[in-house]
C-alpha cells in the first residue's frame, strides 16, 4: 500500500502540456522499514482480520476534473493511476474519444463533437481490484448576439418608455444575467429560472420614464454567463449603444401664443381669398357690361 506521499505530482494544463505523473516514492528501502515489535503483532492482526479493505489501494485521477465546452469543441483528457502496475486502464462514456499517447500510469484522450451534457468514466485495474473517476461534462451556448430595443426613440420628459434587451440561444439559462445601463448606472438586473435542456431565448423588458436634462441619454444591455460552477469561466457580451431623445414639453404660454399666431394667418388667409373673389366678379361685370332682354 502507498503511503500518503505517494500521491501523483498535479496534472499538467490543458490542452497542450504533456501529462505525466510521477509518485514521490514509488517504494520504500528495505533498510528505512522499522523492525515490527512483537508485542504489537497481535493488534495488527486483529486489524488485519477486522477491517479487511478499510482503505484503497491505489487511486485514480482524471484532469480536468470538471469540463464545459462548446458544442463541436475538443479537449484533451488525462486519465492517471497511482497503481505502479496497472493490468488494464482507459476512459468509458458516449463521447468520441481519440488516444493521444499512453504510458503504465496515465493515458492521454482527446475528446472531441460532443453536442450535449454527458459522463465519462476514467478506470484502471490493479492486482484484480477496479477504480474509477467520473467526470462530468456540460456544453454551454453562450450569449453571441445581444439586442437592444427602445421604444419609442424619441419623448418627452417624465413619458414612459421602454428598454428590452433580447439574447438568442443560451445555455444553461439559469447561469445567465442580463443588465440594463444607463450610461454607466445600472438600471435592472434579470436572472431566469432553469429550462429545459436545450438552448432558450431570455429577454429583459423595463419600463421607465424619460429621465430630464440632457437631450439624448444612452442605454446598452450586458449578458453574462457565468460557467464557474461547472468548472469554466464568466463570458460577457455588451449590446450596441442606442440612443433616447428626450424633449421638454412646451409651456402653456408658448402654447397660447402659437395657437394665436396660426389663428390670426388663418383668418387672413380666407379673408384674402374672398375678397380676391369678390373684386374678380366686380372686375368681369365692369368689362363685359350689361345687357337687356327683349321681349
């Protein structure tokens, strides 16, 4: 049995390190063993005979220990053993899987087209007795295309408006945050519910009045994705800036007075109209003169 330096050294990075593992004492000097007292004999035994496989002889290792990806994207593998000998080791699970390179201790698999969340079971063999890891692994759509909407683009102030911000195709949904800006002030947060499986469409909608003092006032919308606990990152993606017109409403005095204006050139308007038809008719008598009917 391996002692507890005997675990493997770390697993390399990714995708392009190549794996190894090398035990920090593989054995023990026959001169480091300590000579076993005769008195203690009697209680090992008992152990021996009382908790038969009370501990693991050997361990199994998997890197990375969890894994999300993109749909059709390939990752490298490492599948290893503390089992200086192993009889029989390698990867199970319904994913396509390509060995790179293989030693005793380790085998080295590129996983590749995997289009949705499944298992892999990494295993090896020693002196008749079977370990396995299991490594989980999640595909994730993320956030390629963030919309954003305003409606209407111009207003006047303390008018409602309204913001909505639209992302097609994510998952896992319930990972997802959408939040709508202001400039640089945060006006909304969204977070959704998990779905089903497949990759949904979320939206976030706000209605809010037209803020007052400057005339335009930007808003963008930002999707994350936050994959941390699935064994990934955070991905973010910022809409493009749209642009509110905002007016200030007119006061009742300007009001009066253009209401004024546009009466007074109306009522000149058709008051120029009829007396230029009434000097016509005047005009056409006085030219073609008038004449009597005989009987």
């Amino acid at each position: 049995m391996l002692t507890g330096t005997d675990l493997p050294v770390e697993m390399p990075g990714r995708v392009n390190g190549s794996p190894w593992l090398s035990p920090a004492r593989a054995s023990v000097d026959a001169a480091e063993m300590p000579i076993l007292d005769c008195r203690g004999l009697p209680v090992a035994l008992l152990a021996l005979f009382c908790c038969p496989g009370s501990g693991k002889e050997f361990e199994v290792y998997i890197w990375p220990e969890n894994l999300v990806v993109e749909p059709s994207e390939s990752w490298e593998v490492n599948c290893s053993t503390t089992c200086l000998q192993p009889q029989k080791g390698g990867l199970e699970g319904p994913v396509n899987k390509t060995l790179l390179d293989k030693q005793p201790q380790w085998n080295l698999f590129l996983l590749s087209n995997i289009s949705q969340d499944t298992y892999i079971l990494c295993y090896f063999t020693c002196s008749g007795k079977q370990e396995h890891k299991r490594l989980n692994i999640s595909v994730y759509h993320p956030p390629k295309e963030v919309t954003l909407k305003l409606q209407p683009t111009w207003v006047t102030v303390g008018r409602l408006f309204t913001i909505e911000c639209r992302v097609p195709a994510v998952k896992p949904l319930e990972n997802l945050t959408l939040t709508l800006f202001h400039g640089k002030e945060i006006l909304h947060h969204q977070t959704f519910a998990g779905g089903t499986l497949d990759p949904q469409e979320a939206t976030a909608t706000l209605n809010i009045t037209a803020p007052s003092g400057d005339k335009h006032h930007n808003f963008s919308c930002q999707a994350e994705l936050d994959l941390r606990s699935h064994g990934g990152g955070i991905i973010r993606r910022v809409s493009e800036t749209k642009m509110l017109e905002v007016y200030e409403p007119m006061q009742d005095s300007q009001m009066i007075i253009i209401v004024t204006v546009v009466s007074v050139l109306l009522f000149l308007f058709v008051t120029s109209v009829l007396l230029c038809f009434v000097f016509g008719q005047h005009w056409r008598q006085r030219r073609t003169g008038t004449y009597g009917v005989q009987a």
